[in-house]
C-alpha cells in the first residue's frame, strides 16, 4: 500500500486492518471502519499499549474510568495505556485511523 487513503472500502462490512510495520515491541497499521462499534457491554482490555490517531473520519471513545465518551476528529490521537478498558462507541463511515501498537 503506497498511500494510506489507497483502497477504502466503501461499504459498510466488516473493518479493514492492514499491518504497515512490526518490529519487535512495536506494529504499526492502518484501519479503516466503516460505521462499527464494540458490541454492547464489550471492553478492550489490551496487554501492549495503543497509540491511535483518526485521519478521516470520526469515532466515539468510551473509557471505563471516564464519565464520557471522547470525540476524535482527524488530527486528534490519543494514547491508551496498557490494560485501561476502552470501547468504540461509534465510527463515522469511512474512518480511517493509525494505530501504533507497543510493549
């Protein structure tokens, strides 16, 4: 993939995940959601922290120790520690995010 905007899926099936790095400790990919959410009462409780960033689109993020979901725009990132419970709220259609996985 030389772009990341190159083949976003126009549907609204099951979200794209595509690897662009892994290193040891450390990967790196692109994925593309397409109105999906967590299903109801379902928390991420990662091992390896996730740095995420939206670059189009727009999703909802609920943290289990925060009173409200946050909004994030294209442009906005945000760096979930390791274990803390998270879940998606909500994704705009297309949402293209990065996320950098690490130990």
């Amino acid at each position: 993939m030389p772009n990341l905007y190159s083949d976003l899926p126009a549907d609204s099936g099951a979200e794209q995940f595509f690897e662009l790095l892994s290193r040891p400790g450390l990967s790196i990919e692109r994925i593309v959601s397409t109105g999906q959410a967590s299903p109801p009462g379902f928390w991420y409780e990662q091992p390896r922290g996730e740095w995420i960033m939206v670059l189009q689109g727009e999703a909802r993020i609920a943290f289990e120790d925060q009173p409200a979901p946050c909004l994030l725009k294209a442009g906005d990132f945000v760096d979930i520690a390791p274990r803390r419970r998270h879940r998606v709220e909500s994704t705009a259609t297309p949402t293209v995010w990065l996320a950098v996985h690490y130990d």
